[in-house]
C-alpha cells in the first residue's frame, strides 16, 4: 500500500480541529484512507484511533455526502 503520513497538531487555545482538503486535491475514481488519532491533552496515555474512508467520485452537480 502506498501512503502519506500527514499530521495536524490543531492549536493549543481551541479544543476543537479541523482538516481542509482542498479541490483539486484527491483525484476522481479513487478511494482515500484517513486515520485519526487523538489523544488528552490531560493525560497522553488516554488515546483514541478511528479511520474513515474517503471516496472521490466524479458527479455533476458537485456534491459532499457524509455516511
């Protein structure tokens, strides 16, 4: 499998994040894998691992569904 690490660290004052991928980005007719990993800032031991599926398809009119 070929993969990119990418990390975000958010910020320090908020305790929500976020990610923006950008257009243009992922290519059309392809499925991308995201791990997400969030630990307590509190306490580093207590850590939580999640993956979501990203599939790109290309649709006229443009639409993002969520499932």
């Amino acid at each position: 499998m070929n993969g990119t690490s990418l990390q975000f660290g958010g910020t320090t004052v908020s305790p929500k994040s976020s990610m923006t991928i950008l257009g243009g980005s992922l290519l059309a007719n392809q499925t991308y894998q995201f791990m997400v990993r969030m630990e307590n800032r509190r306490n580093s031991s207590n850590q939580a691992t999640g993956y979501l599926l990203v599939q790109v398809v290309d649709t006229h009119p443009q639409m993002i569904v969520m499932g």
